[in-house]
C-alpha cells in the first residue's frame, strides 16, 4: 500500500502519535514536563497556523496531558494528538480513521480534488484544525493559492446561498401574512 | 528576486553553517541514521552504479529562492575544467553506468557543455541535461534544442507548477513566461511528443514549506492542464521535495518554518522510499572534481567515505563500491512521503 493512502492529512498531524503509542510506555509518550502554549511565546494562533509555524518539538513530546494545559480552546497541539481521541473507545477510533483514509484515496476523484472539497468544508464548518491540515494538504497535492481561493469562494457561495434562498420561505410568508 | 548567498557574504554560504543549523534543529528528533536503523538499515549502502551526475558548476542565469546550489549569474568562480571533465570521461569508461546526468547551475552555460554532451552520447550514454528553460531563449543558445533532439539527449526542465503564481513565487518574476516559450521551443524541435529520444520531462519542486505532491497522481492533470491553456506537451512528470540546505534553508528561517518543515519530513519518513534514493545509484562530481554520494551532501561539503581517498582524477571504482554513504539530517528531505530523488519519487 502507498505510503499517501496509509494516512490522511489529519492523520498525518497525528502520525507520530499514532506510530509511536502503540508500542510506547506510557511514560514515554506522557511522562514528559509539558508546557502551556502561551509559555512558548506562541503569537497570533491563525497566522502561525496558516504558516505552519508554531514550535516544534520531537514527536515523543506530544501528549494528551498537554491538551489538558491548554489554557484556550483551538490550540494547534490539538492536531498533533488527534490520535488519543480513540483511548476512549479504541475500536471505534480504529474503524473512523480506516473510514477516513479510505475516504481520501484516489478513486472516481482525485486526492486532489478531495482534499480541495475537504478544505471547501472546512471553512464551511469552520473547523481551524481542518483548515490548517487542508491548506497544507491542497499545497502537497498539487493546488496553488488560486486553486484553492477558488475552492473557498464556492464554499462561501454556497454558505450565503443557503441564506438567501431561505429569503424565499420569507417571502411566502410576508405574502401570506401580507396585505 | 533573491541573490545568491555567495555574494551576500551570507553565514549559510558556508556549509558548516548550514550543517550546524541543521543540526540544531534536529534536537529532540531521531537522527537520520536511528531511522535508517528503525528500518532495518544498518547503514545506506551502494547499489549497482547506474549514474554518473556531473555538476559543471553554480554559473546560472536564474536565481531561484529555492536553490539548493546557491547558483546564480554571480557564480562564475565555480566552473569545471577542461580536464576534470575529461577526467570524469575516464572515469565514467570504467563503470557501466547508463546515464550521464549533467546538472549545474545551468550546464549549458559552461563553454564545455556541448562537448561533454556529444562525448557520453558517444559512448552510447543517456544523457540528461537539467534545463532551467530560460537558458534556452538566450541568444548563445539557439538552437540548442535541435542540436540536443539529435543527440537523444532527455530535458529535464524544472517547472514548479503549471500555473504561473506558484512559478514566479519560486523563480522569479516572468520565469512562467519564458518557461512556457521556451518549453513550445522544445515542443517545436520534436521534444515531449512520445520520441523516447527526445523525451521531455519536467520536474517541480514545491514553493513552500510542504512536501512535493505525489507525481503519479497529478501527471494526468499537469498534462491537460499545459496542452488546453498553451498547446505544450511534455512526456512525464517528476516530483523533488525541496532540501532543507542552502536558499531554502534560508527562506525557512526568515518565514519561520524550519522546525515545522523539519517536523514535516522527519514525520513523513517512508521505510519504503529508502531503496530508491539516488544516492545509491549515483556518483555526484563536483565542478573541482571531488566525488559525493550526492549533489546535496555536495553543496554541504558532505564528501563520500571511500577506504582512500579519491578524486575524479584517482577514481577507482571497487573503493567506491564498497563505501557506506554519508547521511545527514537533510536526508530526510529524500525519504518523505512519495520520497524524492533526481529521478522523482522513489517509493
């Protein structure tokens, strides 16, 4: 099996937990002295994410004990953990990322062309750990920053298209209640 | 548009530098070589020699923010004699390597070019010529593309994406416009057509901090994409991760990204990609005839380990065979996700 198919973005942010907790002592992956986000003198959240450029630390540092310092919600370290949210139900966290990888590999679309839907999603949901792994997704498969501008715009027309065409059920009832 | 290191008298001209940067950012990450380990490689060795990679030297008339030669129009104190190259020509008729891959800078500046080029054909090589494109349309250049055609040589041309915003960002402003004339230029002397010789191939790297798309799966689209938006053709499509070294390295300090982008190809490590990495297949002679397992560890002063000391002039082919390769942290830039080499992905 190829090496893209095996992971998929979000995952990929996950990957190190993913490879190593499985054989790792628990020490080892939680043992660690850990440290807030702002004790690393992190700056804007958004603009570090987009460009991928919070701290780095060895792979073996990341932990969920961490997730439990965050002092606000959306902390970019969230990704990297991904992985634990299966430690309370490992069968279903198993069967979600099989889903999700087999989701993402190339079939009647691209991977392509997937994870630029997926990054049209993510800003429809609004989900910044989505919005970070698809940029950098879409950027590694091929797409440039007009490709996927574009990708937004439609997820932004579909938004605000979903707005207005709710004007219509305003417009039966102004005319129904209406003189 | 950048400059190149070299005439900034910036401290990453110096590949110590470079070497100590790198290697400060791997703290708290697995070292190339425990990953080496980690898949049951106990170290990189040779495969059967399959590549002579001749780099003729820095002289470039791009300035690419990417580089990992630091080439440039500045580089003309780096330029391969006339005897290292006859010397390289020696060397090559002791092995049976297949392929002569002449790189630079942009090779077909140096005064020799044609010369080695007709040389290796001579031996019935195959050569590759690593074209920046732009070189083409230069005036000393006319009719290269019809006098490489008759000589079965194969183009690589560097083309970061069939787009223009992710080209310029790369290479400079305008390098997308004279890419796509001088890729129609290649087109119009029987280049990229399904002539296996006059194969065109073009190679992208990213322009960014991410990884190299996986070659396979955009090739179909990089194909339509040129031939409806300018009528060019081309024949295969190769993928390249950018190393962490030289300009590069400098971009990812100055945007912040080195330890993400470090993160990125230290998590991306692939077992599978290890087999195919070019340093295996590869002799990489430098333009002052020293030998390397790569053109990476050669821009690092990373020089091969043979049981003797050798150059170009004393090369000896067993001794090269029996060497193990010299790794460094950048070597995981050849092993994420697809994997990378000169020849594209390698897993």
């Amino acid at each position: 099996m190829r090496w893209e198919r095996r992971c998929g973005p979000l995952q990929r942010g996950l990957a190190p937990a993913l490879q190593h907790g499985a054989g790792a002592r628990s020490d080892q992956l939680y043992g660690l002295r850990l440290r807030s986000r702002s004790d690393r003198g992190q700056g804007n959240y958004r603009k570090n994410a987009f460009h991928g450029a919070y701290t780095a630390r060895s792979t073996l540092e990341w932990s969920f004990e961490e997730i439990n310092l965050s002092d606000h919600y959306y902390a970019p370290e969230h990704l990297k953990a991904f992985g634990t949210i299966s430690e309370g139900a490992p069968e279903l966290g198993r069967k979600f990322f099989e889903y999700y990888s087999a989701v993402f590999a190339a079939g009647a679309l691209t991977e392509r062309e997937k994870a630029l839907i997926a990054l049209a999603v993510a800003h429809t949901v609004q989900c910044p750990y989505c919005i970070d792994a698809y940029t950098t997704e879409c950027l590694q498969k091929g797409s440039d920053l007009e490709q996927m501008t574009e990708a937004v715009h439609v997820a932004c027309a579909i938004r605000g298209g979903a707005s207005l065409v709710h004007g219509m059920q305003m417009k039966e009832h102004a005319a129904k209640v209406g003189m | 548009m950048t400059s190149t290191l070299s005439s900034r008298r910036a401290p990453l001209a110096d590949p110590a530098a470079q070497l100590a940067t790198l290697d400060a950012s791997m703290t708290g990450r697995s070292t190339f070589d425990e990953a080496l380990r980690g898949a049951g490689w106990n170290a990189l060795t040779p495969a059967t020699l399959e590549i002579f990679q001749i780099n003729l030297g820095k002289l470039c008339n791009m300035t690419c923010r990417h580089c990992h030669v630091d080439a440039g129009p500045d580089r003309s104190d780096a330029m391969m004699t006339r005897e290292t190259l006859d010397a390289c020509l020696r060397a090559l008729d002791q092995t049976a390597a297949h392929t002569v891959d002449i790189t630079g800078g942009a090779p077909e500046l140096h005064p020799e070019f044609r010369y080695l080029v007709a040389e290796a054909h001579k031996r019935g090589k195959h050569v590759i010529d690593r074209c920046n494109l732009s070189v083409l349309l230069l005036p000393r250049n006319a009719g290269l593309a019809e006098w490489l055609g008759d000589r079965d040589v194969e183009i690589v041309a560097s083309l970061p994406h069939y787009r223009q915003r992710n080209t310029d960002a790369q290479r400079g402003d305008g390098a997308f416009e004279k890419s796509i004339a001088a890729l129609r230029l290649l087109n119009a002397a029987g280049y990229g057509q399904g002539d296996p010789r006059r194969i065109l191939s073009l190679m992208t790297n990213p322009a960014g901090a991410f990884l190299a798309a996986p070659q396979s799966s955009i090739e179909n689209e990089w194909k339509t994409a040129l031939k409806r938006d300018f009528g060019i053709t081309f024949d295969r499509l190769l993928a390249l991760n950018n190393m962490p070294i030289s300009r590069f390295l400098e971009w990812l300090i100055e945007s912040g990204n080195l330890d993400s982008y470090m993160s990125r190809l230290v998590d991306g490590f692939n077992p599978t990609a290890i087999t195919g990495v070019m340093c295996r297949n590869t002799i990489s002679i430098s333009w002052d005839g020293r030998l390397f397992d790569c053109d990476f560890n050669q821009m690092l002063d990373l020089d091969a380990v043979t049981a003797r000391s050798m150059t170009i002039e004393t090369f000896d082919f067993a001794a090269w065979q029996q060497r193990d390769i010299v790794t460094r942290a950048h070597c995981y830039g050849c092993t994420a996700g697809a994997g990378s080499s000169c020849g594209g992905a390698t897993a």
